[in-house]
C-alpha cells in the first residue's frame, strides 16, 4: 500500500478501519495527509490507526463511498487539497469532497466500540468454534512435502508475520539469531521485514500480496498459498516475475500454514514473531473468527515460542543464546 509514497504527498487509500499497522507505516513515509475512500474509524471495534495519524499532526479525510476516486487518480499522480476539496493537481480538476475526521469524532466513536465489545467478542467466539468443528480434521492432516533448497528438519525455525511491534520483536532476538541460525520464514511481507534487519529469508510463503519483488528475488524459497479450494491468488504474480516457486494447499491464513509447514517438516523449535493472536488482529484483517489459529496452536504448541511483544521485557538476557530455559530461568532470579 505505501511503497510508492514519498514524503510529502498526499495517500490516497481504501481501507475501512485503519489499523495500527498501516498507520503507522504512513507515518513512517511522512505522508502529508491521508485520504481514505472508506470509513477510517466505524465503531465496530476498538482500532486505533486513525487516531495514530492524528496524534502525528497528520489531516486525515473520508471520503463518500460512491465518489469512485480510486479509479480517477493513477498510481503516482499528484493531487492537491484545498478546503474540503480534493483536485487533480495537473487539470485542477475537482475529485471529490472530502470529509475531515477529528480527534473528537474519533473519542466519541471510540466510546461506541467499547460499550460493543462484550457483544463482539461473544460473537467472535461463537464463530470460532463453529469454523473450529468444521476445520478440524483438515488441519491435523500433516502438509504435502515440498523439494526446497532449505532443510527444516532439526532446526529451529523463526516465522515473521508484519503484526503489532513486529519490527521491535525482531530486533529484540538479533542475538538468538545469530547463535543459532535458524531458519527464516517470511508470511509475505516478513519477508521484508528480516531484510530490513539485514537477514536474507530463506523462505517466503503466502498469498504474495504485501511482499515486495526485492524479497521475491533475494529468498531461497517461494510456497504461494492455495487454498482448500485449489485458488491461489498470488501464482500470477509469481509466474509474471518469472520466480520458480512451489504451491502448497494448506486451510487457513498464511501464517498458519507457515507454522503448520514448520512444524511437520521436523523443526525442532518454532519462533513466531508478529503473530495474530488478538479477536482486534483478525477483525483488522476482516476475519470473524480465529478458528483455524486456534487448531494450529493446539497442534503445535509443544515446539512454538511466541515472541510476540518480546521487547516489552527490556532484558539483556532474553534471546541471547543460552537455552531458553536458562535465559528465563536467571531473569527470573534477576527480578528478585
């Protein structure tokens, strides 16, 4: 969404209920203000990305569904804003009006959701377990093998999704990975992120629609994600870059399916950074259920450590390199 941005210029979105996630990428590509062709902040649930914008000084805009804008501005094109107007900068033709959110719009709303949430999180629940029934037996099935140039069996395994403070956790187990070299796995856009901290990944699976092409290119390994049905989304795009890749049937997220790869493919520790874990990470992704992770944790979770907000715990000893048991075991006498 926002690899093309430069400081200064002016996102044009569609993203109903900006989560913390993309704001905070906006933010970090010094976006001038941001124009959501959807509803920024609906009340459905408790999403803070609107307000993250705010709180940066960043003007923040709505703008009527029906207005059509996508399809009127290209990638790149220039607009300009001027009152509650938006125009194309190079004909000043007038695009659309625009529909100011504020901070005092969005604490009203934000009261609306928190008075939902018992009531969502019933029906958060309920859906799980009725998916849960269903999933069940494909689940447990063990994965198709793949031929990948890189070997699981044995080792321990790192799988970065881009979730909450994914960036923080990844940087907070720099130490571990470089004692114990494990294997890298990018869910889509994490594979960006392990580039970012200068690691090459040696898988990348997914739908393949967050990652960029450099990561593409730089992985051992691509699996694009098909589903129970056999679509697979991101095969075109693979095969229009010309990447050899595997395809892998798997039910559920792509995360899931990473996890699932690890774990029956023998590894022998699994460390999840940037998971979904939270009833807010799914609706974020506009998923009412968690059916499926919850399967794959139940399954798993004998060999899965998740770091996700590892960095919180701000010590020296956590992912050094000692066993596990032994790190936690002296941070536990430390806090004495």
């Amino acid at each position: 969404m926002t690899a093309s941005l430069r400081p200064g210029d002016i996102a044009i979105i569609e993203h109903t209920d900006i989560d913390e996630l993309a704001a905070r990428e906006l933010i970090e590509r010094k976006v001038k203000a941001v124009v959501n062709c959807a509803v920024s902040f609906t009340g459905e649930y408790e999403v803070q990305g609107a307000r993250l914008l705010l709180d940066m000084g960043i003007p923040l805009y709505d703008c009527p569904a029906q207005s059509g804008l996508p399809g009127e501005v290209s990638n790149g094109e220039k607009v300009v804003i001027d009152g509650h107007y938006l125009f194309r900068e190079r004909d000043k033709m007038m695009l659309t009006r625009l529909l100011p959110v504020t901070h005092e719009e969005w604490k009203v709303t934000y009261q609306k959701a928190k008075k939902n949430t018992s009531e969502r999180l019933a029906r958060f629940i309920d859906n799980t377990l009725h998916y849960a029934l269903r999933e069940k037996e494909n689940l447990f099935r063990p994965l198709p093998g793949l031929s990948l140039h890189t070997m699981i069996s044995g080792r321990h395994a790192v799988v970065v999704s881009r979730g909450r403070h994914y960036e923080e956790d990844l940087q907070a187990i720099r130490n571990y990975i470089t004692v114990y070299r494990p294997v890298l796995i990018g869910v889509d856009g994490g594979g960006d992120a392990l580039l970012a901290q200068g690691w090459r990944p040696d898988i990348i699976m997914g739908d393949m629609d967050s990652v960029s092409d450099q990561a593409l290119y730089e992985t051992k390994d691509v699996i694009v994600h098909a589903y129970a049905d056999g679509h697979a989304p991101g095969e075109e795009r693979i095969q229009s870059l010309g990447i050899p890749y595997h395809l892998l049937r798997a039910p559920g997220t792509s995360e899931d399916m990473a996890l699932l790869y690890a774990y029956d493919n023998k590894a022998s520790l699994i460390v999840g950074i940037g998971t979904h874990t939270s009833m807010e990470d799914f609706l974020e992704k506009n998923r009412h259920g968690m059916a499926s992770t919850l399967l794959v944790r139940m399954k798993v979770g004998s060999k899965l450590v998740d770091a996700r907000g590892i960095h919180h715990l701000h010590s020296p000893f956590i992912f050094t390199g000692l066993p596990l048991f032994r790190q936690l075991k002296t941070l536990m006498q430390t806090k004495r």
